[in-house]
C-alpha cells in the first residue's frame, strides 16, 4: 500500500526561533521531506525569523547544514537546493520593534499565514501582540505554540489569557508531537472503524491500561529547566494525558476537532483525586557510566523525580473499576513508549490448570517502531495434546509504511501539514490544557509541600522499586520495558 499525497495550499510560514533546536532538528527537516514528498507546492514561503543577524544566505546554509545532520536514514537529499531557495530570513526582536517591517513586507496577502513559536513560552504574548500591531496577522492566521504551555493552572490560565487578546481559539494550535505518530491516529480508526474492539472498550472486558515513556537518557543540558520541572509537569500532563484520554475517551459523534477535544476534555474532568499510595516518584543514581540526577541538574537537595509512575482511575460508566497505569522516567532499561491494553481473562477455561489462558493484550507501539501487537491463545504446533501457547497477530503496518519505516511521516511533519489545512483535531484545546492543570496541581503542590525525597533507582533499570509494588499490591504486572 502507498500512502496517497494530498497537496496543502500555498502558504507562507514564519518560524519565530528558526535558529534554534527544534527548528534545526525537527521543522527544518521536517518541512523538507513533505516537500519531497510533493506536499508543499513550490510557491510556498517558509521565512525564519530570530534575534540573530544573519542575511537569507546565511539561513539557508544553516538550514542545509541542519537537514543533512537531522535527515532520517534513506532521505533523498537531491532536491534540497530547490527546497532552500523557499527559505528566507529576517532578524527581529520580539520585545523591540526591529525586523517588523520587513517581516511584514515578506508575508505575501492571499495566502495562508502560518506563525510557529518555537520560543520560551515567556515570548508568546510579545510575538502575539506584534504580530497584530505591525498588520502582519489576520483574522485567517494560525499561531503554534509548542509546550511547556505554562508550569500550573495559573500560568496556562495567563497564557491562554495573553494569546486570547489577538487570536481566537480557532486560530491557536497548541502543539503536542505524540499526537501526530501515525500509531496514536491509527488506535482511532482501530477503535472507532471498526466492530472488533469497541464493545469490549469497557471496564466488563478491560482489565487495566498501561501507558509508558521510558527514555534512556538522563536530563542532559536540560538540567536547570528539568530541575524546575520534573516528569510530571514535562510528561504527564502532557504526552501521557493525551495518550490517556484518546485510550479513554467516547466516540465523538464525527471526526471533527472540536468533536474530539470535547469527548478529551470530559474524561481529564473525570479523573479521580489520587490517594497517596497511588503516586511513585524516582530520581535515577549516579553509576560508573554516569553522574545520577542530582549531579546532572546541580543541586544535591533536588526533590524533583525524573521517575513518576501513578495509578488513575477514571470516575464514568465506561472505565469505573478499571485502573489507568501511567510511568515515565529518564535513565531506564529502554527508550520506548508504548501503551499496553490488558483485557480480562476468560471466566471459564475448559483446559487443564497448567494450560490456563492468559489475558489477550492489545499493544500499542509508538516508539521507536510504531505499530500495534494483539496477543492471543492458540495451539502449540506438533502432536501431544492441547497445549497453549501465547501469540501475537503483528498489526505493525510494514507493507504500508516501508520495511525499515523510513516512508513513515514524522509527526511535527503531519501537524504542520494540519495546520496549514487548518484542522485542529490533534492540537489540544486551552481548556482541554487548564483542565490537566487542575488535575495536576495538587500533586505538584503536595510534593512541594512535604520532606519526602523520591525514591532513588538505578540507571538501566525498570525504575524504583516501589513503582513495581505499586502493581503487585494489584496482582498485576509492568510489561517489561523494551525496545
């Protein structure tokens, strides 16, 4: 199967930050490949704009530089002389009025008008208003803003508050890239187009969910924003709130973005308040391959968790009695993100104890081979009795997407691609943001407000062994994290 183009309009885009790492590692590249691709038509305009002083010539060799370094294994680099000569550039201060002008005179009228602040989210509300001021945006222009879209409620609330005053929510796309892997919209289809799952999509069948982003990296040069952080501002109310709720959700009566984000917003109001004993938190050790945490972001009094693992329960006809499992965590056994759906088991097995079935578990890859796994109970080959052995049905998509993966989309391709079509369905709407907020701000505040350090782990582990009892007090198990 090949995957069918289909063409966005003419556009100009505006990268504030362009210089940056987001932009040199993702966007460039990104916007590059569905260029190839044939996606972007060769009117299009794609302008970089940043503090730093540099002429078109200069961005477009920085740009050349980034694409090559960052470009996925099999890309065709032969039409990036054609691609560069799309790109321009123009030096502005976003607290200042330099580089206005000039900008405004690059934004051509007729088309659309794409902004993508990669910057601090501290810059939003200077872009915003001067984009506005300077006659640059419109009432048909689309604005990304990338997260950490504010550190608590307060701070969303503001910031939502401060993009509101030039742009109407139609116009806002908060980005968050989970959203656009090819697996996360293919559990859509898989749930919603088709009779085989939907039914059982309940607390009758299902008997717990397990989502987890485990990375095998440490904090890095990220360790002064980390330290402010921790897993469960930088991970949870985000990526996996967002995991969740499409898990979790009611069929929207369309696939329409506002459709979708309502049935979203209804399962975080329905989240449970935790109880204490369904919180782990970690901070990874200091080993002979590396510094631990604490030596990583500099303070050896830092109580914040680079592990959090948690047990949520959803309070709605759908899911009450079956337990959500969430974990991420740095430094651990694999990179992998994956979300694990464990259905109940047979209530009557007509075989021998020491062949009992096991539950069928449908798992959802998304990282870093997409794709979907459905184990079951079949018969051992060969003669000798009924002897069960447990399978699994590979739904990994290769003969559509490629062998080795490499015709798949990246997703900053496929969420820039949407918002120039000014589909919203993948972006998380302001109140969908301050709605995780309130969820998570009395966690956060608990943390801060007591002693308790979080539980050390080692490096190349599964994290802290607490975070195992937190299922084995249940009777169940982490799926072992690989891969």
């Amino acid at each position: 199967m090949v995957s069918r183009i289909i063409p966005v309009e003419d556009f100009d885009l505006v990268i504030f930050g362009a210089t940056g790492d987001l932009a040199h590692r993702k966007i460039l590249p990104g916007l590059y490949r569905r260029y190839v691709a044939g996606q972007i038509p060769g009117t299009a305009q794609i302008i970089g704009a940043a503090r730093t002083q540099q002429d078109d010539a200069a961005f477009r060799a920085e740009a050349r530089e980034a694409i090559r370094k960052f470009a996925n294994k099999g890309d065709d680099l032969s039409q990036l002389d054609d691609f560069l000569n799309h790109l321009g550039y123009v030096a502005v201060d976003a607290r200042g009025e330099g580089g206005w002008d000039e900008l405004k005179s690059r934004v051509r009228p007729g088309v659309v008008h794409a902004f993508y602040f990669s910057v601090a989210p501290s810059l939003f509300g200077d872009i915003a208003q001067r984009l506005a001021d300077n006659g640059i945006a419109d009432a048909d222009s689309r604005i990304v803003v990338e997260k950490p879209f504010g550190r608590d409620l307060a701070s969303a609330r503001e910031l939502n508050a401060v993009l509101a005053r030039h742009f109407v929510e139609q116009q806002i796309y908060r980005i968050d890239h989970y959203l656009g892997k090819e697996t996360v919209q293919n559990l859509m289809a898989v749930r919603f187009a088709n009779m085989l799952f939907e039914p059982l999509w309940n607390a009758q069948y299902v008997d717990h969910v397990q989502i987890t982003v485990a990375e095998t990296v440490g904090v890095g040069g990220r360790g002064e924003y980390y330290d402010h952080s921790g897993a469960m501002r930088d991970m949870v109310q985000n990526h996996l709130m967002q995991l969740l709720c499409l898990i979790a959700m009611e069929p929207p009566y369309h696939f329409d973005p506002n459709a979708v984000r309502d049935e979203k917003l209804k399962v975080i109001r329905a989240l449970e308040p935790l109880e204490p004993g369904d919180i782990v938190r970690g901070q990874y050790q200091a080993d002979s391959d590396g510094p631990g945490y604490l030596q990583d972001v500099g303070n050896a009094d830092s109580r914040t968790e680079s592990f959090v693992a948690l047990k949520v329960r959803i309070a709605n006809w759908r899911w009450t009695g079956t337990p959500f499992y969430l974990r991420t965590g740095k430094k651990l056994r694999a990179r992998t993100s994956e979300i694990v759906v464990t259905f109940k088991a047979p209530p009557h097995s007509i075989f021998d104890t020491e062949n009992e079935p096991r539950s069928n578990q449908l798992v959802i890859k998304l990282q870093p081979n997409e794709g979907m796994d459905l184990t079951v109970m079949i018969k051992e080959p060969g003669p000798g009795g009924m002897r069960l052995v447990q399978v699994p049905l590979d739904m990994s998509f290769a003969d559509a997407l490629g062998a080795d993966g490499t015709d798949m989309p990246d997703a900053y391709e496929r969420l820039i691609m949407d918002v120039i079509r000014g589909n919203q369905t993948l972006f998380m709407r302001g109140d969908e943001v301050e709605a995780a907020w309130a969820w998570t701000d009395p966690i956060i505040a608990d943390w801060e407000a007591g002693s308790k350090r979080p539980e050390p782990y080692d490096a190349g582990s599964s994290g802290p062994e607490e975070a195992l009892r937190l299922l084995h007090r249940d009777n169940r198990r982490w799926r072992e994290i690989r891969s």
